[in-house]
C-alpha cells in the first residue's frame, strides 16, 4: 500500500512539474507576443484590461501550481508542517483571486454562457464562480485541518 502510494506521489508530482513548464512557456509566449499587441491597441482600453487579466489569472495559476510542487515535495518527509498550511492559504487566496478577477471580466465584458443565479444586472453567479469559491473554501478547509492536526501532533509529543 505505502509503494503505490509513493507511486502515486511521483505520478502526480511528474505531472505537476510538467504543467508548470507549459504553463510557463505559455506566459512566456503571452508576454512575447501580448505586449507588442497591447502596445498597438493602446487607445482600446477593452484590449489592455482583457491583456491584463488574463495575465494576472495566468500569474495566479503558476503560483498555485508552485505552491502544490512545494507541498508534494514536502509530503515525502512530513506531510504536517506549517508550511503546507501556507501554502494551502495561499492557494485559496489565489483561487478568491481568480474568482473576483473573472466577476469583473464577466460584468465588463457579459456573460456568454449560463449563470446559477441571476438576481438582476451584475448580480449573477456563473459557474465558474462556483468552482472558484469551492476550490478555495476547500483550501481553506484544509489549511484549518492541518494546523489542527499540527496542534494535535505537537501536543501529543509532549505527552509522556
């Protein structure tokens, strides 16, 4: 069980690493190609606010993305530590990000798709704002569960 485990835990981390190098090169690519492009759209304020954002959201995934390879990485020591609860924060605060930069997005540029909830105009939830506020409530979640079990950990240590 523990070999398929580890097995699992280098499969993963393969592909974690993979993803940062497209993710990286795809960044690359997009300030390559996206600077020259905004610089002569320059009067078009749309293009520079859409140019923007979606290189900050790209910024966020690469973030998460290291802050995952950070936390497999400690996995194979201890997998309890303070700084995986970090870690696990700061992802949910990337995917809050990310959900508040893709509200703006939907309310400056329409929502082209379908929506859970449509109170009245700017009012809405579609479902990416779903996934987002999940994602990261679930980080969150488990931020606080590590920091308990780190508590419990540190306590039962002490004890003779």
């Amino acid at each position: 069980m523990l070999k398929n485990a580890t097995k699992t835990k280098s499969v993963l981390s393969t592909s974690l690493i993979v993803i940062f190098f497209m993710l990286g090169l795809i960044l690359l690519m997009a300030v390559i190609m996206g600077i020259p492009y905004i610089f002569n759209n320059i009067k078009d304020t749309n293009t520079i606010v859409h140019g923007i954002g979606a290189f900050v959201i790209g910024i966020t995934y690469f973030m998460m993305i290291i802050s995952l390879l950070e936390i497999v990485s400690s996995s194979k020591v201890n997998i309890f530590i303070k700084s995986n609860v970090k870690q696990f924060k700061r992802i949910g605060c990337l995917l809050l990000i990310n959900l508040g930069i893709d509200y703006v997005f939907s309310i400056i540029y329409g929502v082209s798709g379908m929506r859970f909830v449509d109170l009245a105009p700017g009012v809405f939830i579609t479902p990416s704002m779903c996934i987002y506020f999940i994602a990261g409530l679930l980080c969150f979640v488990i931020a606080d569960a590590f920091d308990q079990a780190i508590t419990i950990k540190e306590e039962n240590e002490f004890t003779v």
